[in-house]
C-alpha cells in the first residue's frame, strides 16, 4: 500500500516531504506545487485490513482526497484493490 501511495503522489505531481512510522502507522506527508500539505495515514488494523486516511490542505478537499485514492487503486495488485463492494469510493457508516 505504501508503494501504490507513493506512485500515485507522483502520477499527481506530489513532492515527499517526509515518511514515518510510529507502531502500526505509516504517515507519508506530501506537498502539491504550491506548497500545500497531502498527508496520507496508512494503520495497519489486521494482517489484510489497512485504514487509509487522507487529507487535503489545511481546510481539506474530498474531491482531491477521493481522487489519491482512486489513484492509489490503480496502484494496487489487481486482487487487492477489488472488495467486491459496488460503491468502494462511498464511505461506509455502520
């Protein structure tokens, strides 16, 4: 995951500023063209379970966060990025 989330900052024009782990939590912070923070938070919840969170500037953008995740997907092992699920962009809410 951590691979595909790096492809995808540079298919979008990201820059790294920086990478760490603490625990079970991988945080990738980039920086868009303007100097605007992309953080990407990776928490490994089992051994085939990763909760992916990622926010946008200061103020955040859905649209802009929905579109790193999609290019994460393309990303991914083809097995790993099919859930199944027919609406994978929809959060879930239960």
């Amino acid at each position: 995951l951590f691979t595909a989330a790096l492809k995808a900052a540079t298919d979008l024009g990201l820059t790294l500023k920086d990478d760490a782990v603490k625990g079970n939590e991988r945080t990738i912070r980039l920086l868009d063209n303007v100097k605007a923070p992309v953080t990407i938070s990776l928490e490994a919840r089992s051994p085939s379970l990763t909760r992916v969170r990622i926010n946008v500037g200061l103020w955040g953008s859905e649209p802009t966060a929905r579109l790193m995740l999609k290019r994460i997907r393309v990303h991914l092992p083809s097995d790993a990025a099919t859930s199944g699920d027919p609406h994978p962009d929809e959060p879930t809410h239960r």
